[in-house]
C-alpha cells in the first residue's frame, strides 16, 4: 500500500465525530479510504473494466506484491454481486482481495482513471463512422456537426479534453485545424504543448459541441465569436472564456481556463517582493491618484491589479471595474464587460462609472486618447484608478499617455506608481536542487548586483554570507521532468516623486531623461529582481533569459554553455 499518509483509517482508530461513512466502516471492521492513493497506476484501476466499475461501484486502486493482495474501494463491501466479481478476478489474478470502504466521491474520483484521451476519440470516430454506413454514403461535414453534436462519445471527448487541461494546470486549450487534423494543445506556465490530434470530422464536432456550451451560433463560422459557459468538478465552479477564430482550414477554438480557487490574489506569492512591495503597499491606499501596469498580454498585469483590488475591497469602498473580458468574479466588487458591438467600449463605460459615485476604479486597458483622458481626470478629482498600459518597460508609459494627447503636467499630477511585469516558470519544489553555474556568468551577476544595495538583499531574505547560489529542478513526476512548475512574476516599480514630475513637465515626458533620473534613484530594473528571484531558489539563469529577451547583461542564455558546466552539486 502507499505511504500511511496515504489516505488510509484503520476501522479502530476512528474520531468520536467519525462521518456516517467512516462509523460504518468501522461497524464492519473494514479500512476506510478517504482520498486518491499517491501513487495510483492506471493499469490497476482498468483490471476492471469501466462498466462493471461504474455499476457496482468498485475500483481497486493498488497491488500489493507483498502480501499478493489487491486493494479495492468499495461504495458497498455487502454487495454480493460486487463481491462475487471480486472473487473471480482474485481467482484469475491469483490474489488476495483486501476491500476498503469509499465514499461516492473517492470512489468517482478513482474512476476518472479510466478517461483516455485516445479512447475517448476512438468512440467519436467509430460514432461518425457507424452514422456514415448507416447512410450507405460519407456526410457532409454540415451534416456531422448537426446530427452528432449531442451524441455521447463527441460529448465525452470535450469532457476528456477539458479534464486533462485542468489536471495539467492549463491556461489555455486551443483547439486547431492543421493539416487535414485537428490538433489540441495546451498553455502550461506560460508554454504550448501538443495533446493529441483527432481527424477533422470529430473536430469540427468537437468544435460545434463548444459552441453549443458558450452559447454561440453553431451555423456562423465566417466571423469569430466570444462565449463565456461554466462546470462544476468537485464542487468548484470552473469558467470557461472561449474564443473562435475563422482560419484557413477550419475554425480555431481557444479556451481560457479561469479557475478562481487555483489563481493566488497574495501579494508574496504572485512575486511582490522588498522594497517594490512597500511602494506598493503605501501608495494602493491612497485615496485619489492612478497606478499603472505595464507588460506584453499574458504578463500577469490583471491578476496583479486584482490583488489590489481585494486588498481594497470592503464595506466601505465603492469599486467598479471595467474590463474587456471580466476574468475573475470577485464578490463585493462591481464588475462590468465592455461590450463594443453596441457602443459600450472603455470611454463610455468609464463615463458611465463616473456617475455611479465610485472610490475605486479599475479600466482594463487604456487604449486611446479618450479613455486615458478620462482616467486622467477621475484620478485628479478624487478617485483611485487602476489601469493597464502595453508598453514594454515601465517608464514607456509616460511617452504613450503623451502620444495619446494627455499634457504633460496632467500625467505628472495624477500618476503616482508605473509598474512593469513579467512571468517567469517556477522551479519545482519536489524536486529543486543546487545548481553550478559556469564562472563568467557568476562574475556577471555580481556586477548586476552592485547596484542593488545591502538593505534591499536583506528585504529578500538572501543571505550571502556562503557566496552566491543558484538552483534548477532536476525533473520528476510531479513537474512532468520538466524541473519547472508554477509561475513568479519579476517587477519593476517607479514611484512618481516630485524630481519624476518635475522631468515630465519640464521636458514633455522626454524618455532618455526620464530614464537618467529614474535609474539615479537605485530603483530595481525587471532584471534586477530576476536576479535576486534566481538567488531565492524562485526560478533559473535561463528562464530569466528567456523572458528579459536575451539581453545577454548576465552572460547570455545559460542552455548555451556547456553541459559539463552544469554537474549539480550533489549533497
């Protein structure tokens, strides 16, 4: 059997406020399992075939070679029919039979072993095949969409494919025709990996069926269309934001995964760190002025916007957002779509929110002159705005408001914080370990770190006392062997002081000297706080490479130099 912390209650140890289930274990003087096993293999669980699993209620879960015993979940340990097929599979097996008493939920939870991606197309193939001899001649692929899209086996792949986005941690799910196929992949921390592929009359279903479940217009497909629908796993709501897209060979589908139990709104975990985190933390409460995000689309701005926000959020405050989409329901919060096929775009909306007597406000993105100007002014007149630019660095944003044809002393006046931000991928926790890294690189991170001073290292909570660390993960079951698993977010943050707002309005927002004087205030470059990320253990040389666009100011991208370089140090 896995470990004991593996889910398993001897009959005699349990609690005086024992669970119905778990009393009736013990009345039976049976092991109680209350979880999946750790360690559960898939070639176990199918022993017994889906169907008879499923009807009766029985799962076994593990084999042990030991006692030449096979461990089996019960909903039932009376049911006679149950236990009779027990016996004939011990018997073929030449195994012992040790039976555990599961609640329905663990006894569900065991069963989605059986969910094959590949199985799962097989039945929608062989569904359209069989409607295809039934007719004595190939459907149009019209005709498929139509008439299959309730079917079961097209039903159960989208549930197949949905299921294993979530188990993988997914993002994304995009769904694409390519080369007489459809292809599924999915965005893992922040990369795109291929599923499976199916032929294109089970995708064409397969995409109908999604519509069906947005709501879309399942004939439509010379335009792209926005849907939005939810499902319940587990007793979590999981929301679904998909997007189709008329392409060459077919029709694209994307799904963005938005699962609110599984996104952090905790400042330390998402990547907010010294002394970026004080600015932060001094000037989110501020009752009037804005704050900007700025980044690439993906860099994790909203999500950064909506831990303010929570911060913020209580009995006492008025917030209203305007977003384009709303990817997160937070309850107390205001939360309104922007909906530009009638007229109800940022600039409108925003207008509208002035006169809905807000404290807070959050725009999902500053696009024109028109929405930035009237941003401007609502955080000159006594509100808290919150805003997103795209903008590659974080000083950039001035210039843009700029172009946008806001005067410089108005930017001046209301920004207070420009923050930029990227993601990078975490180092697996299970299976982290010390890293040597080649000399030269070394060398050059300890130039890059001159600039930051000793309190700010301290902030962080590195020591470097022993000299400086660096760490990767070696790769195991839990990341996939990837050694990567999770995302931590690099900022840079610009407190707009009076020596900033002086330089904005003297010298119309002038970026080379906005640049000299920001970068004489000691402030924390993006690369910077990589840097003291990788020295936490948080992520790699590389990843860091990766995504500060290869600067090569650390000595270029590390998968470059020898792999002899790179023996981890063993303990």
């Amino acid at each position: 059997m896995p470990s004991d912390e593996n889910l398993e209650t001897e009959a005699e140890d349990l609690p005086s406020n024992a669970t119905p289930t778990k009393q009736r274990a013990q009345d039976l003087g049976v092991p109680y399992l209350d979880g999946i096993p750790k360690n559960l293999e898939k070639e176990t669980v199918q022993m017994i075939s889906e169907e008879v699993s499923r009807r009766y209620g029985i799962v076994t879960f593990y084999k042990d070679l030991n006692s030449q015993a096979l461990h089996t979940a019960m909903v039932d340990p009376q049911d006679l029919q149950a236990l009779n097929i027990l016996r004939f599979l011990a018997q073929k097996e030449k195994l012992g039979i040790e039976v555990y008493l599961a609640p329905q939920n663990v006894i569900e939870d065991l069963q989605e072993s059986y969910g094959s991606a590949e199985k799962a197309v097989e039945s929608a193939v062989s569904s359209l095949e069989s409607e295809d001899d039934a007719t004595g001649k190939k459907k149009k692929s019209k005709g498929v969409e139509k008439e299959n899209i309730q079917d079961a086996p097209v039903a159960k792949l989208v549930q197949v494919i949905i299921r294993h986005a979530l188990d993988d941690g997914a993002s994304d799910i995009h769904i694409e025709p390519i080369d007489n196929t459809y292809r599924v992949r999915f965005r893992v921390d922040g990369i795109l990996k291929a599923s499976l592929t199916f032929p294109i009359e089970v995708g064409r279903a397969v995409v109908s069926r999604i519509k069906i479940l947005a709501t879309l217009k399942i004939d439509e497909r010379r335009k792209p269309q926005d849907g939005r629908f939810r499902i319940m796993l587990k007793g979590n709501a999981i929301d679904f934001r998909v997007s189709t897209l008329p392409v060459v060979e077919g029709e694209k589908v994307v799904m963005r995964v938005l699962e609110k139990d599984r996104q952090s709104f905790d400042l330390e975990k998402l990547g907010l760190m010294g002394s970026q985190k004080e600015t932060f933390l001094t000037h989110v409460h501020d009752p009037f002025g804005m704050i900007l995000m700025t980044g690439p689309t993906g860099s994790g701005k909203s999500t950064t916007l909506y831990a303010f926000l929570s911060l913020l959020n209580g009995e006492d405050s008025n917030i209203i957002t305007l977003e384009d989409p709303v990817e997160y329901f937070i309850p107390g919060i205001n939360q309104s779509q922007v909906k530009s096929d009638i007229g109800y775009n940022f600039a409108s909306g925003l207008r509208s929110i002035l006169r809905q007597d807000p404290d807070v406000i959050m725009v999902g993105e500053i696009r024109d002159g028109e929405t930035a100007e009237l941003a401007i002014h609502a955080a000159l007149t006594g509100h808290l705005v919150f805003s997103t630019v795209h903008t590659n660095n974080a000083i950039g944003a001035l210039p843009r408001l700029h172009d946008m044809g806001i005067e410089p002393f108005l930017i001046g006046s209301s920004v207070r914080i420009i923050a930029a931000q990227r993601l990078l991928r975490r180092i697996c926790e299970h299976c982290k370990e010390e890293q040597k890294i080649p000399s030269n690189i070394v060398e050059n991170v300890k130039k890059m770190m001159e600039n930051i001073t000793p309190e700010e290292i301290a902030k962080y909570g590195i020591d470097l006392s022993n000299g400086l660390k660096f760490y990767h993960g070696k790769g195991c079951e839990e990341c996939g062997d990837l050694g990567l698993k999770g995302r931590v977010a690099i900022y840079e943050v610009i407190y707009v002081d009076e020596d900033i707002q002086e330089v904005i309005t003297a010298q119309d927002g002038d970026v080379m000297a906005l640049e000299q004087v920001v970068r004489g205030k000691n402030i924390l470059e993006l690369k910077q706080d990589g840097i003291l990320k990788v020295l936490l253990g948080l992520t790699t040389m590389s990843e860091l490479e990766r995504i500060t666009e290869g600067q090569l100011l650390i000595g270029g991208d590390v998968s470059e130099v020898d792999e002899e370089d790179f023996v981890p140090k063993k303990s």
